[in-house]
C-alpha cells in the first residue's frame, strides 16, 4: 500500500508544479497572431510561419490552418521576427516589439513573386488589440523602464502612470522608503504583483514582498480593471514585471549617484541645533549579461548598492525641559543619525532545449538596514 501511496503523492505533486508553470508562463509571456493573405484578400492556407527571437535567436515555427490564421501562444516577451514563406509568393517579414501580456496581431499580405524576393514591414507601433480581453491596462516597454526618472530606483513608481493609481499609507517602518500604491480607491493589499509570474505580494501590509533592481526589470505592466483570471487573486489591481535576460549579445550597464552635505543648506531645525547634519548618499550598481552558449544558455546578473549616512536635526532644550537628561545619564544632542544601508541584486540563467522547451533559474536577494 505505501508504494501506491507515495506514487500518488508524486503524482499529485507534479501536477501541482505544473499548474503553478502553467501560471507563471501565462503572466508572464503574450502571444503572437495573425492572418496570411495574397493581393486578393483571400487567405493563404499552409503558409509556413517562424517566430524569431532577436535576443536569442530562439524561434516556433507552425502552418497557417484551413482559415489561414496562425498563433503561438506564451511567447517571451521581446523583439521578434515573424517571416512567413509559400511557394509561388514573396518572403514576407515583420518586426516588432512584443510585451508582456499583449497579443501582437500580424496581417501579412503576400505578393506573387519568386522565392528571393522579400516584403518587409518594419512595425514601431504593432496592432495589439485582443478583442477576446476586456482589461484595462498600461505598459511599459523596456527603453521607457531605463529613460523614466524614479524615485528612489523604485521600479513600482511606474504604477503612477495608469489613470487611478495613487499612492496609500504604509503600515510596515521597514517599507517607507517604497512605494506602495492604491488603485481606484482600493486598498493596497489588493494590489497583486509578480515577477516572471511568481508571486512578489506581501498580503499583511501591501505592495511587493522585494524590490528588484531597477538594472534587472526588462518590462512593467498594470491592469487596473477587468483582468484575466491569471493575474487573479487581487481585486484592485496586477501588476507584472518581467526580469531581463541574457541575450546572444554581451551588454552591461554601470551607474551611480552621489550627494554630500556640501550641497544641502541649512534648514530652520538645524539651525535650532547650531550645525548643519551630516549627509552623505551614494546609489550604485550595473549589470552584465551575456550568452554562455549561443542560442543555447544565457545568463544576466544585476546590483544595487546604496550607503546612505544622515542625520536627524534636534532641539536639545527639548531633552531638558522633559528632564530625561538626567534620567538617561546622557548629555542632550543636537544631531541623531539615522544610516541606512541596503543591497539588491537579482541572477538569472536561461536554457533553451528547443524550439519548444526551454527553462530558466532566478535569484533575487534585497537586505537593508538602518
């Protein structure tokens, strides 16, 4: 009985696991469509149609059915190149930028002509109308994610820019230094957020469990209203966010900032204390991604540091007049320090069995302290 017993157990846990894949993968990829005609307007059946990866060069590969349409579906969010070839028609080619959880609809129209002759159709700005989802969404494409300014390297600033969001209160200390938001007056537990489709919500007080590094966020994307049920668990709001990966191509990025008290005037409270509080902030970090084996493994790694040594400004006398002086055995400061210290970093490693199957492994670690 105990082996059928733990074969069950097995079973039930493999199906398990690939029911939280199945999520993940559905959060955090889109989809790719579209319609194969001729110059008639009339559709092209078993039209041979590739899906290209510019990042990696993984590409899917499927014919156009009897209605001439095709789709593939959990495709990485990323650059792509869909070219569509048949016999006796022109190559056609398309490129365009696919986001997460967006449906890219191509129309792809093929002229007569022989097998060396290419259309291609260069799309900024592809159509991603779904009329199968009601949803109300804001996305934020990679270039917009490294030019935006943010406070504080907080990549859920992004969220203030969907009509509705705001910020809210935070009931965590170990949190007011990060964004939490509200969305159409709901409150900021009903926030849900991923990352690559896991689960990065903190329940008790809201807003993200971890901050990622903003070096490793490739895309950001919120849905405000009428969401489909795989972003669920959350009735105000889902925000996704897609981590960066390696590509076929080294690249990396470097970055700081740096403040010192010498650029602070002094304020009225300092002035009380007779001496301006120290200051001194230093935000850096970089990234560095690469192939490990071409078209095969990729790896991508990001960090943030930031040191931060300041002061909070006090009235003495105000020690004094509540006679804890004396209590304390201390004498009365003007300056109290508040430091604050904080790491991110965040690893990931992709693999590509093939055109079908692939796997990745990430880490993300975020200590601070004060």
């Amino acid at each position: 009985m105990k082996p059928y017993r733990n074969i069950l157990l097995i079973t039930t846990f493999v199906a398990l696991l690939g029911q939280v894949i199945t999520f993940g993968q559905a959060t955090a990829s889109g989809a790719i469509q579209g319609t194969v005609t001729d110059s008639s307007r009339a559709v092209v059946v078993g039209a041979q149609v590739l899906a290209t990866s510019k990042e990696t060069g993984a590409s899917r590969a499927m014919e156009t059915n009897n209605t001439g349409n095709f789709r593939f579906e959990l495709m990485p969010a990323g650059s792509y190149t869909v070219t569509v070839t048949k016999s006796g028609f022109a190559k056609f080619v398309e490129k365009f930028e696919l986001l997460v959880a967006q449906t890219v609809t191509v129309s792809a129209e093929l002229k007569a002509g022989g097998g060396n002759e290419v259309v291609e159709v260069t799309s900024e700005a592809p159509i991603t109308t779904d009329q199968t989802k009601t949803g109300v969404s804001q996305y934020i494409t990679p270039s917009e994610v490294q030019e935006l300014p943010l406070l504080g390297r907080d990549v859920a600033n992004l969220a203030y820019l969907a009509p509705g969001v705001k910020a809210t209160d935070s009931y965590d200390p170990t949190k007011n230094r990060y964004a939490i938001i509200s969305v159409n007056g709901q409150d900021g537990r009903n926030v849900n957020v991923t990352i690559n489709g896991v689960d990065n919500k903190d329940s008790t007080v809201g807003g993200p469990v971890m901050q990622l590094p903003l070096e490793a966020v490739q895309e950001f994307a919120i849905s405000t209203q009428r969401f489909s049920a795989a972003n669920g668990r959350s009735e105000g709001a889902a925000i996704n966010m897609i981590t960066k990966t390696g590509t076929n191509g080294y690249h990396g990025s470097a970055f700081g900032f740096f403040r010192d008290e010498a650029l602070n005037a002094i304020d009225t409270f300092a002035a009380k204390g007779g001496q301006k509080a120290p200051y001194s902030r230093q935000f850096f970090g970089g990234s560095i991604g690469g192939p490990f084996i071409k078209d095969k493994m990729f790896g991508f790694f990001a960090l943030e540091r930031q040191r931060e040594h300041t002061s909070k400004p006090e009235n003495p006398d105000a020690f004094t007049e509540l006679n804890l002086v004396k209590s304390l055995g201390a004498q009365p400061a003007a300056i109290i320090p508040t430091p604050f210290f904080e790491n991110r970093y965040n690893g990931r490693l992709d693999y590509h069995f093939s055109d079908r199957e692939s796997a990745y492994v990430s880490y993300t670690s975020q200590a601070n302290n004060s």
